[in-house]
C-alpha cells in the first residue's frame, strides 16, 4: 500500500507536473528528512544515485574534468576544494536536473588549517591534554564556523584512533591511548563541530575515523594488518565510536587496515552488522582514500574492479573516495544483475537523507555563501589561547627553577634548538604547508608565535635579553654549528633547549623505528649541559619521544607537542608563571623504542616484570602525568557504598587540597580494577575525572559517579557483562599505583 506522501507525490506528478513536484520535495518544511529522501530517490535514474556515493579528490583532476564531475556525472562530494572554487562546482551541480547540492568535505583535524589564515588549534593529542570536554567543543565550534564560512559542510574529524604503539605515523592525530577518554573528548568535539542542528548555516558534519583498530596496525606500519580479536574489538577500540554516535555523529570513515585479514573497507560484521544494525549509526559510511581501489591494487582481495566494488557496496559502505573508477563499475555490476540496486538506494538515501538534515537544500549559506569575517576572529583566538594553555604539560621542574620570574639572576636567556623558530614543526601535519598538496614555502597569512618569538616577547617584559642559535638540524645530523650555539649560550645565565621531531618525522607514510632524538640534537644538548647553567627543554613533537636523558639532565621539561600558531606565546607564559600549568598526559613516554607499548591499561600476567636489559619497567612519562607550580594533597577517599547491584550507581568521594602557593587546576582521575575475572582485565582503566580549581591552601570534596554498568567485562562469545566480585576503585593525580588511593568495592 503506499503512503499518503507517496499518494500526494503522485497526485503532483499528474496534474501539476515536475516544476511543481520540485516544489514540494525542496521546499516542503512539513516533511522529514526521510520523506524528502525517499520523494527525490524515486526521480533519480541509476547513474544519478550512483553519482551520490563518488567522493571526488579535487586536487587530481582538471578543472574540467572537476566540472564534468559536477554537471554530469552529478558527484555527491568534493574532497579538499576552498572557497571560489567550491563555489563554482556548487553553482553547476544546482543548475542540474534534479539540482542535488554537493557536500564539500576536509580534514579539518585540528582547526580548518588547510586554509591559510584560519585559527589552527594544537594537534589532537596536544589538545587532548587539557582534559577538558568544554574547551574541545568550543574549539569544534570555531573550527566549524570557519570551514563553513570557506564553503566546507564536512570535516573528516575527530580520530578516534586509540594512540598505543608509537612508532605508528600518525599519533598525533589521536586523543591518546585511553578509550574511555577518547570517547568524552570525541563527543565533545562532535557536538562542536555540529552545533545545535545540522542545518545551522555555521555548523558541519563531523566524521568518526578511522572504524575500526586502524591505529592498531601491527608494528605501527600504517594500513597494515590489525590483529586483534572481536572480543577486543568490543573490549576497546568499539567504545569510543559508540560513544560517537550517541553525539549524533553524522558520518563515519572506514580504515585502511585489515582485521585479522579482512580489509576494513569489506568487513560486513563489523560495518554492517554491528555499526549499522546494532548500534543503529544513522548517518552515512565513506570509505577512506581509494579503499576500493587498494583492494585490487594493494591487499590483494579483488581480482578486479567490479568485484571490489561489489564487496564495498554489500559491505555497508555508502560514499566511496577518490576511487573514480567505481562510478562506470557499480552501474555495470547493477545493470548486469550482480549488484542489487536496492542496496545503492540505502546508500545515496543516507547520503541525501543527510544533505536533507543539513540545510544543503534549504539554506544558501550551506551551499559556500557564508560570511568570512569569523575566520581567525578575536573570539576565535581567544579560544585558541586558552585551550592552548591548558594543553601544555609540565614533565619536570626540579628545584622550582620554573617559573622564572621567581628568579632575580636571569638577565640573559639563551633559546637554542632547531624547534625554537620552526612554525611547521609547532603547527604540525594537517596545515596548509601539508595538505593537499606540501607547500613547505608557503607564507602565513596571520599572526604566530614561535617559541623564539613567544620567549623573546615575554622576557623583553621582564627586563632580560635572549640570544637565539638554532644549534643543528633535527634530520641532517651533520647540519649542525653546536660550538657557535655553546658559544653563544655560555654568555647567557640560563638555557632554554628547543627539541623535538618535524612534520616529515609524523603523518602518512611517517612511521617511525626509532623515536630518539634525531639529528643532532642530543649531542647539542650533552655540550649545553656541560655549560653547567641551568637548562630547560621545551619539546615540540608529534608523539612521544625516548627523552630519559632530559629527565634525568634536564633542570626542568615542558611538553608542548604540536601546539598550534599561539603555542610560543603559550609556552613562553607558563615558563614565566602568567598562569599554572595544569595540562596531563594523554599517552605515555617510553624509556627506549624497544620498550613500545608502554600504555598504562595493560594485562597482568608478564612472565618477567621487564626487559631484562633495560633496568625501567614502567613508562618514563605515564598516562596522566603532569606537574603544577602548586602542589594537591589528595585524602578521605570515600565511597558512597562499599556493595552495590549491577544497576547501581556508586558516588566516588575524594578531598582535595592545594598545600602550594598558587591558586590552579587538578584533574582528579578514578581508575578500577577487576580483582579476579572471567576474562584477563587491565591492571586499571580510566573510568572517570573532574578538573577542579583550587586557590592556595583550599581543599575542596570531589565527587565522582560510577555506573557499575561501566565495570562489564566483554565474555569471549562477545556479551557485555558485570561480574560479581571484588573491584578496585582508585582515584589520584595520574595512572602511577603510587599516586592512587584505593578502596576496595563489592558487586552482588
């Protein structure tokens, strides 16, 4: 029986004609999205649907087989096309038959940094180290209300890649190594980026990536193959994806890995089955860069064209990028009866069903008519400013050497490193500079601050003067001056080393063996240490680096990873104690590459407690790490109750108390602990945390709830379940088992 939409669709078709059934499917506010959909599927023709799921890679084509793309073959999507540009491809896809808008896609990872003069936020995992869901949403805010001001409807954005070997390229991309935390954050960042409706004129789709295990890859080779099981799937790398689509995430990309062999972009369980099925993700699936493609090309699965793109489609994939060739494949697999049509009518339905929901058909502004003046506005930076702040973690502060404007001796400050005035190196991958295509030369249209610039500005503020060396190259370890850079530090009272890694160190195709300090920086930094002046290392890097001789020679560390175009101003504020550092860590340092992974929620159960030539056991740095000026007493841990049913709920209570001098922020961090399992447990997970502002000499009670629900272990055919027994709860300022106290919960 049809519908009585379906009824008044053709009552329109019939009598008023197809100008006045335009009308009705467009610009109709009485019906939903779906309806809509369904109302403009019965119009298109095979190849018009089959135009909807191709994602066009802008910057490897023409400009007129961009426009043969728009007009004829009617492409749902552009990839990395800005401004004027994306404009015009919109002007001709309206001008078509059915006048379906194009959805213009980028990875704005962290800010719409592949438009230069955008505000660019710290990387991911820098930004992660605020712990801080509110400043992730604002910055998702901002970066939204730029990327659609320049014409953009979609960023590939947040990764929700779980950060745990390394030496994989892309670890700067993530929130870390911690699931649980991933999630939060990721949430946070997605209500950003979508703001209150989708069809807001400042709001874009956010993309859940990479599904599902990508960062995973064994020996952190990127694409390669991830061994984990489906149990662990659901154990760890599902949560936070879940987690995405209860934020209403619109879209979700799948990885360029394999799963135990089974290349991701085919992996009908887990795409279909599970994401579409049982967790009900509404929105649509696009496939990485040329997925199906690599399929024939590079893991070898497909024979053919035709046959990958069979597999693509009856997999759960809906949008298909930068693999042009599908277009031509897919009306042939349909027209010869090999690939069901129904299944490309799911597909381009999700994608228009989406289109629908944002406002592309409704609103101007969402087809690249927005105002541009928001792009790094002064609301804008101020965001910036603040996240920044918070992002950056203090690792070590012997003696209180910092801040420095306790000291009354500094009159000359030496800043020596081939990071202290490296912009590509501090914005990291992901910048104009990089994408789409590396523009190394390029000249930044807006303001930055460097380490060099930051250091020099606020010392001048203070009445001392800085002498700058850049010392040597961080890839070329023959490039290097090391004895004018000691020359011109043993004039100086003190000294800040500027270290770290570059952006051709980190990205695709970056993976990395060894993460020492490249170059030659580590012998710069043995000869400044000889000068027997006070030393401070500010790192800028990607990921984690094996700095165990900075810990242990360095008077004090700051870590800063990738931390946006105010990070100098940033750094330089904390080094001279404008504010209280409160960042922490959100992945852990290794004392040695060999030691990798050293991510604090590991099993029990290692027949020896290390390496047996490596005299550390644990992380140098562990998750949660991060000093303060001040200093907080943590007591009374106390729970609500002692034992509890599986639908409970448990208040975690803590009193905390800053025993310092200065007024400043503590994030408080509940971990637990299955005592005895059906299944092997980590020896703790992040369940919970607060930030909390304390002023000098204030103690303030924490509370934090704890759904027993959260304590389920996932049994080997794959349920979730809480089992009785004995559970750890500890709360303290990182994941170290000294810093935690512990009380002991019971489930009945």
């Amino acid at each position: 029986m049809k519908s009585p939409c379906r009824y008044k669709m053709d009552f329109y078709i019939r009598i008023q004609g197809m100008a006045m059934l335009m009308e009705f499917i467009y610009q109709n506010p009485a019906l939903s999205p779906q309806e809509r959909t369904n109302n403009l599927l019965s119009l298109m023709t095979l190849e018009e649907k089959v135009g909807q799921m191709m994602q066009i890679s802008y910057n490897t084509l023409s400009a007129e087989e961009a426009e043969d793309w728009a007009s004829n073959k009617k492409a749902g999507s552009f990839l990395h096309v800005l401004g004027k540009k994306a404009e015009h491809l919109q002007e001709l896809a309206l001008s078509t038959r059915l006048g379906i808008p194009i959805i213009f896609g980028i990875d704005a990872i962290h800010g719409h940094g592949l438009m230069n003069g955008s505000t660019i936020f710290p990387s991911q995992l820098g930004m992660s180290c605020s712990w801080n869901p509110e400043l992730l949403e604002k910055a998702g805010r901002v970066t939204a209300r730029e990327a659609a001001a320049d014409g953009i409807h979609w960023t590939f954005s947040p990764v929700l890649c779980i950060g745990r070997d390394l030496r994989w390229g892309r670890i700067n991309e993530t929130f870390g190594e911690d699931s649980y935390l991933i999630g939060v954050l990721a949430s946070a960042i997605i209500k950003g980026y979508q703001g209150k409706s989708l069809s807001d004129a400042d709001s874009i789709l956010a993309c859940a990536k990479h599904y599902l295990g990508y960062g995973e890859s064994t020996g952190g080779k990127d694409a390669y193959d991830t061994e984990v099981t489906c149990r662990k799937i659901r154990e760890v790398f599902l949560p936070p994806f879940k987690k995405a689509i209860e934020a209403g995430c619109a879209t979700f990309m799948t990885g360029y890995q394999s799963i135990d062999g089974t290349p991701m972009a085919i992996n009908k369980k887990l795409l279909y089955d599970i994401l579409k099925q049982e967790l009900g993700f509404k929105g649509f699936v696009v496939t990485d860069y040329n997925n199906t493609g690599s399929l024939v090309t590079l893991q070898m699965v497909s024979p053919d064209l035709d046959d990958a793109s069979k597999k693509t489609v009856e997999a759960g994939n809906d949008m298909i990028m930068a693999t042009n060739d599908f277009y031509e494949s897919a009306i042939r697999l349909v027209k010869s009866g090999l690939l069901s049509e129904s299944l490309i009518d799911e597909a381009a339905g999700r994608i228009l069903s989406i289109k629908f929901s944002s406002g592309l058909f409704d609103v101007k502004k969402k087809s690249g008519y927005a105002s541009r003046s928001v792009i790094s506005c002064k609301e804008h930076l101020q965001v910036n400013m603040e996240l920044t702040r918070q992002s950056i973690v203090l690792l070590k502060n012997d003696k209180n050497i910092l801040p420095l404007n306790k000291s009354t001796n500094i009159k000359k400050l030496a800043v020596i490193g081939p990071n202290a005035d490296n912009l590509k190196a501090q914005l990291g991958d992901w910048t104009f500079f990089t994408h789409p295509d590396p523009n190394p030369e390029a000249v930044p249209a807006f303001e930055y601050y460097t380490m060099l610039r930051g250091i020099s500005e606020r010392s001048r503020l203070k009445g001392i003067e800085t002498v700058y060396h850049k010392g040597c190259d961080i890839l070329d370890d023959e490039n290097q001056n090391i004895e004018d850079a000691v020359s011109a530090a043993a004039a100086c009272d003190a000294i800040i080393a500027v270290i770290g890694d570059c952006v051709e160190q980190n990205g695709e195709f970056k993976d990395r063996a060894n993460l020492d300090l490249s170059g030659a920086q580590q012998k710069l930094l043995k000869a400044l240490k000889a000068l027997g002046k006070p030393l401070i290392a500010v790192l800028v890097n990607g990921k984690p680096l094996c700095v165990p001789w900075l810990q242990k020679n360095a008077d004090a560390v700051v870590e800063s990873f990738n931390s946006g175009i105010l990070g100098g101003k940033a750094v330089a504020e904390l080094l001279y104690g404008d504010f209280v550092p409160s960042g922490k860590l959100t992945v852990s340092f290794p004392y040695h590459s060999g030691q990798i992974p050293v991510y604090y929620n590991q099993l029990s159960g290692w027949h020896s407690p290390k390496y047996m030539d490596l005299a550390e056991r644990n992380a140098l740095y562990p998750f949660g790490f991060g000093l303060s000026y001040t200093k907080y007493q943590y007591s009374n841990l106390v729970l609500s109750s002692a034992v509890c049913g599986k639908e409970d709920t448990v208040a975690v209570q803590v009193d905390i108390t800053n025993t310092g001098e200065y007024a400043g922020t503590e994030i408080v961090q509940l971990y637990i602990n299955d005592k005895v399992s059906s299944v092997m447990t980590p020896e703790k997970e992040l369940k919970g945390f607060e930030r909390v502002s304390l002023k000098a000499g204030e103690t303030k009670t924490v509370t934090m709830s704890l759904q027993i629900s959260a304590l389920a272990i996932v049994t080997p055919d794959e349920r979730y379940v809480v089992e009785p027994g004995e559970f750890e709860i500890m709360v303290g300022p990182d994941s170290k088992a000294s810093s935690l106290l512990k009380k002991t919960l019971t489930v009945c």
